[in-house]
C-alpha cells in the first residue's frame, strides 16, 4: 500500500517538472536572437504507477499515478527544411560570387563611357581619314600618334585591370599548386570548417554517450554545415541505433567527396589552365574535382564553383581584348604601316617606339589604308565583325553576364529567403508562445505547491491533532 508520503512525493514531482520547463522557457526566451538556435521544449511524461503487475505485487482497483517527469529536453527541428536551406544556400552563393566578380569586370571596361575603348576606337580610324586628306600634314601625324597611344594605353589599361580581377580568384604560377586568390582562401576556410565539425562531432557523440541531449551542441553543427554550404553542396545523414541518434554523421559529402572521416582536407592543383580540388585522407583520398570542367557538368554549385566560372569569364574577356589588339597589329602592318608593337597579353602593346618619338616617320599615302580597315571584318574571317562591332560584341557579352547572374542571384536569394523564413517559423523562438506557455507551467507549480501545502495541513491534524 501507498506510504503517508505518496501524495507529497507526487505534489514535489510536479513541482520539480514545472519548474524545469520554465527553466527551458527561460532559455528559450535568452536565445530568441541568436542566430542558428532551434527552440527546446520539455518532453514530460507521466513516471511509472504504483503499481506494477507482477505476481507477489499488491494490487488496487488501479493502478496509483505517481506523478510526471521530464523525460528529455528535445530540440524542435526539421531536417527535411535544414537540407533545403543547406541546397539553397550553395545555388545563391554560386551566382553570389559570380555577380561580386563580373560586376568588377564591368566596371574594368566602364562601358558605356564617352572615354572608353569604343570611342577610341573611333577617334583613332577618324585621325587616319584626317590624315589621308592631309598626307603631309605634320600636326596631323602627331594626332594619329596621340589617337593610337591614347588606345593602346586604354587596352593595356583595362586588359591589366581584367587580369587583376582574375588574379583576386586564382593566381596560377608554375608549380602545380594555385599559389593564391580567393579560391583558395575558401578552400582553406572549408578545411577549418571540416576540423570544427569533427571536434563538435566528437563532443556531441559524447553527450549522447551518457544519456544526455546535446541540443546547442547540435544547433552549433547545424550552423556550420550550413556556413560549409556556402562553398559547396553538402549531403549529410545523422547516424541512428534502434532509432535512437548518435550524434555520428553517417553519411557526409562535399561536393560529392566524403569528408566523414577525422583529418580529412582539400587542396587545390592546376596544370596551367584548369584548376582542381584534390581530398587528402578518407574514403575519397586521392580523388581530384576538375573546376575548371567536370564539376559543372554535375550541376554542383557553391562559391567556389561560381569564384571559377567567374574567372573563366574574365579569360574569356581578356581573350577578346588581346584578339582586338593583336588583329590592329597585324592588319595596319600589312597594308605597310608598323605602328603598333609588342603584345596586349605581356604587358607590352604600344604605338611602335620610334614613330611614338618622330611622328612624321608616318607614310601618309597609305593612310586611307589603314582608315579603310575600319570597315574591314577582323580575323579570323569566322568572326564576321569590325573592330568596333567586335568591341561591341565584348561589351554585351559583359553586360549579359552580370545581368543573368543578377537576376539569377535575386531569384536564388528569395528561394533561400523563403525556405529559411520556414524553418525559422518550426524552429526559431516566438515570444509570444513562450510567454504562454511560462504562465501555464507558473500556474502548474503554483497548483503544485498548493497541493503541498494541503497535504501538510492534512498531515499536521493527523499528527499533532490527534494528540491534543
């Protein structure tokens, strides 16, 4: 039978309970802006009755509660929407990085400008009509000399700026490794984040270990998955025994390698022109990603990717410039005229030294020559442009460009926005909620400690009241 103290233990159980879900509403409450913090609740369950059927037990007409109890402190969470977020977070960071990069290659080319290359161009073919009409004309040679150096300059200035821009991704040098950029500055941030996810992972395996929840622990490794996907996709499964959690992440990939294992890294190789991440250690040890050409026909994503779109991009800009420069060099010299030297792509394109320092080295008669190539489709004769429709043709391209990633950003932006405002709305902190609920688990222990105090007045008569 039930001892004298029953009611009391069961009274001080409901106490203790509503208590330490205030506790947890009061975290709760502490966190409702911390960034990456899922909201707890108290799952409470009733303890065991009193009592158990068994053969020598006593038994009532039924069973007797005993009371409540906080079974765990669980973690409101959706891994379906975390997985979603985790997708989304590597498509807008792919075009993120694409757009920061073309818009500096935009503004590299500042078109259109009344200065800009275009113009130049222009004021260049018209210095040699000038000239044509005027073969002799000194002062007339020398603005065909300022036009031209006036042009070169400017294509040497923007091809430099170009070739900055691309070296900010990747600087390639001749060893086998890229030597520096952007590029591999994240890959040196993915590999600190790998190490904060072990050792949290190590913690969190732990905790589960001695019977306990983890639940910050876990919010933390949540963010930091999520931080990874900026870089790239990531496929994670939690590790489960008897439907039971871990802590261990099963299965764990990037950018479809496995990064599972402890001591796992990237690094990053180039044979010149491509650049690929290599994974030292782990199931995938040795494999390599061509980002330069593989990795996009897997639809990947993911700020590195997009950093090395981006940047062949930019080579392909710098490519067209050079064809525009090398094309004036070689088609003026063949009608005659040597007048520009040296080459966009070392540096070293100017008007030729000697005509910059005599203008009137200048063969007038075949300046209508040379103003004729303005109408002249360039080489090779596949590219069916003018120089200037040429130019035009690379200042579209450029244009195109930032206003795909643009708007392909903004549109992976809202996804993003979207699916995060979800999640946050399952698992972020809403005051509201949890001020209702303090005042039901108040009410719960204040009911509690009533039924305590009954109880002891109840007690009191029959101790001290039957002595009297």
């Amino acid at each position: 039978m039930t001892s004298t103290w029953f009611g009391l233990e069961t009274a001080r159980r409901g106490m203790m309970v509503n208590q330490r879900a205030l506790d947890i509403i009061g975290h709760n409450l502490a966190n409702a802006s911390t960034e990456g913090y899922s909201r707890q609740e108290a799952v409470i369950n009733p303890t065991e009755p009193f009592t158990e059927p068994a053969l020598d037990s006593w038994v009532t007409v039924g069973q007797l509660g005993t009371g409540v109890e906080v079974s765990s402190i669980r973690r409101v969470k959706d891994e379906y929407l975390d997985n979603n977020v985790r997708r989304c977070t590597t498509d807008s960071s792919y075009w993120e990085e694409q757009l920061n990069v073309l818009q500096l290659a935009e503004a590299s080319i500042a078109e259109p400008a009344s200065d800009g290359i275009g113009d130049r161009i222009t004021d260049f073919f018209t210095s040699w009509m000038n000239l044509n009409n005027n073969p002799q004309d000194s002062s007339v040679k020398a603005a065909v000399v300022e036009s031209g150096d006036s042009l070169a300059s400017l294509l040497s200035y923007t091809y430099n700026q170009l070739n900055d821009v691309q070296d900010s991704i990747a600087v390639i040098d001749a060893t086998p490794a890229v030597a520096g950029g952007k590029i591999s500055d994240q890959v040196g941030e993915v590999n600190d984040l790998l190490v904060q996810i072990q050792d949290l992972t190590d913690s969190i395996v732990r905790v589960y270990d001695v019977g306990q929840q983890p639940n910050d622990l876990l919010d933390q490794r949540d963010m930091l998955l999520e931080e990874l996907s900026q870089y790239g996709p990531v496929s994670v499964t939690f590790e489960t025994v008897n439907g039971m959690p871990t802590g261990e992440l099963s299965e764990f990939n990037f950018l479809g390698l496995d990064v599972s294992q402890a001591g796992t890294s990237f690094s990053l190789t180039t044979d010149g022109a491509d650049i690929s991440l290599a994974i030292t250690g782990g199931a995938d040890d040795g494999s390599t990603i061509n980002l330069t050409g593989s990795a996009f026909d897997a639809n990947l994503g993911g700020s590195i990717l997009g950093l090395e779109r981006a940047r062949q991009n930019v080579l392909d800009y710098m490519s067209k410039l050079d064809d525009l420069a090398s094309n004036m060099e070689s088609m003026i010299a063949g009608v005659g005229v040597n007048f520009f030297s040296g080459d966009l792509s070392a540096g070293d394109f100017s008007v030729d030294s000697a005509i910059l320092l005599n203008p009137s080295l200048i063969d007038g008669t075949l300046a209508g020559d040379v103003a004729d190539l303005r109408d002249v489709q360039i080489n090779p004769p596949a590219q069916p442009y003018t120089f200037e429709q040429y130019y035009g043709l690379l200042v579209t391209e450029v244009g195109s460009d930032v206003k795909v990633a643009g708007d392909m950003y903004d549109n992976q932006s809202a996804i993003k926005d979207q699916i995060t405002s979800l999640r946050d709305s399952v698992s972020g902190v809403s005051t509201d909620e949890e001020l209702t609920k303090m005042m039901q688990f108040e009410y719960g222990f204040q009911a509690c400690a009533r039924m305590v105090t009954v109880l002891d007045g109840m007690l009191d008569l029959l101790i001290n009241g039957l002595i009297d």
